[in-house]
C-alpha cells in the first residue's frame, strides 16, 4: 500500500484526478475514525477541512510518509476545531463493544478492528487525550511508533507507552462491567468532562526509559 500511496501522492501533484481520488479513499475512513476519537460528531466537518487543506498544499510535500503528513493537518484542524468548542454531548457507549480488547491489551496492533465502532471510539473519548491518540494512531491509522511520534511531537517510546497504557485502562474497564454484572445489552452515556490537554496539543511528556 506505501507504494501505491508514493505513486498516487506523485501522480496527484501532476494534477491527475484519479491519483487524489484514490489517496482521499485510501485515508479517509481511517482519518475519519481518528478524528472521531479527538471531536466526536464533528468529525466529518473536520475532515472536510483537513482534506481542503491537503488538496491545496499537496502540490509543496516534498516526500516522506504521506498518511502521517495527511494526519497531522487532520490533527491540527481537530485542535483548531477544540478551541472553539465549549460543550461536548453526552455520547451511549456500550462497554462490550471493546470485549476483543481484554483478551490482548498489551498491543496496539490487534486493536483496529475492536476499535472501528462508534461506540467503541466513544468509549476511547474517555481516555487520557494522548493514551487515545497513541491508540488510534498505532492501530487505526497504521503508523510505526516513530512516525506516530513525529505526529505527535514526542518520542517513540513514549507513543508505545501510551498505546499500551491506553489499551490496558481500556481492558480495565470491561473487567470492571463484567465484575458489575452488567447486562449485555445495557448502554451507558460517557460524558467526557472538558479537559484542557485536549484543547491544545499536549507538550512531549517525560517517557520512561527503554530497556
């Protein structure tokens, strides 16, 4: 698929349609996802601007990793959007939707598909802003650790820490419902209380050292 993408993203700066098309299908239901866990129902506007802004500065990317690029205008439009935001909805959340999660909390890479309901992305809202991104990141989006980190302005250590705390918090939580005995079908409303780390881009935090 990198491939693809390298020869879509040079066929497209050449002005060709077809190449933009592909890129815009290739990313957005990935993108879309993302954006959902840092604005919720306003993820579609978002992506709307994200992608006006990556047709009109696609012409100057000079290379490199085209979905982290493409990641971190869709981020920046998010925080822009987070700015002005002063109320956040309260979202139902079935807990069970993340019940593939318990089983493997220690990595980000069997998460995607547990990970794809909106249900689940608004249970991941509740994370900590950067245990949510790191995961959507990771297993959403598909990037390495090290270019989640450059998106993110933090080191790659810190990018797997994150995810694997946030996967792990997120497990937690299905052992909780399930020691409650809630019922399979029961829905719970997650109400996000306003955070101010997820209205600016957070600071590169201290990372635990690497062995």
């Amino acid at each position: 698929m990198t491939a693809e993408l390298n020869e879509a993203v040079t066929a497209a700066q050449a002005g060709d349609e077809e190449a933009f098309r592909f890129l815009y299908r290739s990313l957005q239901p990935a993108l879309l996802r993302y954006l959902t866990a840092l604005v919720g129902a306003d993820a579609e506007d978002v992506a709307s601007e994200a992608w006006l802004q990556i047709s009109r500065d696609l012409p100057s990317f000079t290379g490199g990793e085209f979905r982290a690029w493409a990641v971190t205008i869709a981020r920046n439009r998010a925080m822009d959007h987070l700015r002005r935001q002063r109320r956040r909805p309260s979202v139902p959340v079935p807990v069970q939707a993340l019940n593939d999660l318990a089983a493997d909390a220690d990595t980000a890479d069997r998460a995607g598909e547990a990970i794809a309901t909106e249900s689940a992305l608004a249970l991941i809202r509740t994370l900590p802003a950067a245990e949510a991104e790191a995961v959507m990141l990771r297993a959403v989006i598909g990037l390495d650790a090290e270019t989640a980190g450059r998106v993110l302005g933090r080191r790659a250590g810190a990018v797997r820490t994150a995810a694997h705390r946030g996967l792990r918090r997120l497990a937690a939580m299905l052992e909780r419902s399930a020691a409650d005995g809630v019922p399979e079908d029961t829905r719970y409303a997650v109400a996000p209380r306003p955070r101010t780390d997820r209205q600016v881009p957070h600071a590169p935090e201290a990372e635990p050292a690497e062995g």
